[in-house]
C-alpha cells in the first residue's frame, strides 16, 4: 500500500512538473547527459530499500529491474 501511494505521488509530481526544457524517452535520454530534459516513460517497477542508509527509492522506466532503462532514484528525505 505505501509503494502504491509513493509511486501514484511520484508519477502526479511529473505529470505536475513544467516542461520548459525538452521532452525525451528513457532510452534516449543517455544521449543528453548533462542537459535539462524531461524523461519520459511507463513506470515498470519500484523499490523502497527501507534497510538502507537514507531509505532510497528506485523507480524503473520502461523495464523492471535488471533490465531497466532508465532509473529514477528518490532519497527518503525527498520523498515527502
């Protein structure tokens, strides 16, 4: 229940966020390292590691992990 809550609140402040630079996939966002971009693509996994340090999540892009395309990390402290 926490993960689907975290992962609806993750995917509104997307949605939510201006796009002011350009919109990219997550494969191709390799190509724009060190550029401001939107990344886009579905969701195909999340992970809380609730033992760790600063209790990190991992959301994965257009694959489940290990395959993942594009990994977004979200710190505990920034989840809120």
């Amino acid at each position: 229940m926490k993960a689907s809550r975290l992962l609806l609140l993750s995917l509104l402040a997307f949605a939510l966020t201006p796009i002011s630079a350009q919109t990219i996939s997550a494969a191709d966002a390799k190509n724009h390292v060190g550029e401001k971009a939107t990344v886009c693509g579905k969701v195909a996994s999340e992970r809380t590691a609730t033992s760790s340090r600063g209790e990190p999540t991992f959301i994965n892009l257009d694959a489940a992990y290990p395959n993942q395309v594009f990994t977004i990390l979200v710190w505990g402290d920034d989840r809120q």
